[in-house]
C-alpha cells in the first residue's frame, strides 16, 4: 500500500499543552509556538505522512484520539489530536478554510481511520 500523504493550507491551528498534569514547556517552546503558529494570522502548511503531522517546522507523532469534524452552519472541517513533539504533549487544533472542505474532511478521516485501523 502506498504511503498516505495530505498537505494543506490551514487558516488557524492552536497548539497547547495538554494533558495538563504532562510536562511543563519552557518559555522558549511556548513562545516559539505562538509566534510561528498560535499568534501567526496567516496560513500555515500542514503536511500529514502516515503516523506524523508537521505544522511548519514542528513534527508531531505519537498521534492518538484524533477527531474530524464539520461544524454547523460553517465551511470548513477541523482536526483535533494528542501528539508528541520534541517530548513534549501536546493538543494540537487544525482549521482549514476551503472551497473543498467536504473533500479535505473526507480525506482527512479515510487518513484517521487507516492508521486507527477503525
């Protein structure tokens, strides 16, 4: 089977720390990750690979409790997930804005539910 492979433009991602009780980040991650990616208004390009996501430069694997969805009355489809990144947790918060959001949201849950094995 060949390798999955989805990249897209996201309109806003959020990344936290989470679980809460995991590891504290130090300032320098938490300020790099709202610099570049929470704070940063422009559109970031999400890569996803198989068992990993890369959010510009960051990589997060370990990916588990991945969520797809459409929200009412809006066009676009949104991913949420646990992962790990640098060995730290994370929760990870992905919008994407686009003309084909039924088909990204389509494409994005054909990825999860292969590598959940659902």
């Amino acid at each position: 089977m060949p390798a999955v492979e989805l990249t897209y433009l996201a309109d806003k991602i959020h990344i936290h720390r989470w679980p809460q009780d995991s590891p504290a980040w130090n300032d320098s991650v938490s300020k790099s990750l709202d610099e570049r990616i929470n704070q940063n208004k422009g559109q970031k390009q999400v890569s996803i690979r198989e068992k990993t996501v890369r959010i510009e430069n960051f990589e997060f694997h370990t990916l588990q409790k991945i969520g797809v969805s459409v929200p009412f009355f809006k066009h676009e489809c949104t991913i949420i997930f646990e992962a790990k990144f640098d060995g730290l947790s994370a929760h990870v918060h992905i919008t994407i804005k686009s003309k084909d959001y039924v088909s990204i949201f389509n494409r994005l849950v054909s990825w999860r539910d292969g590598i959940l094995h659902v």
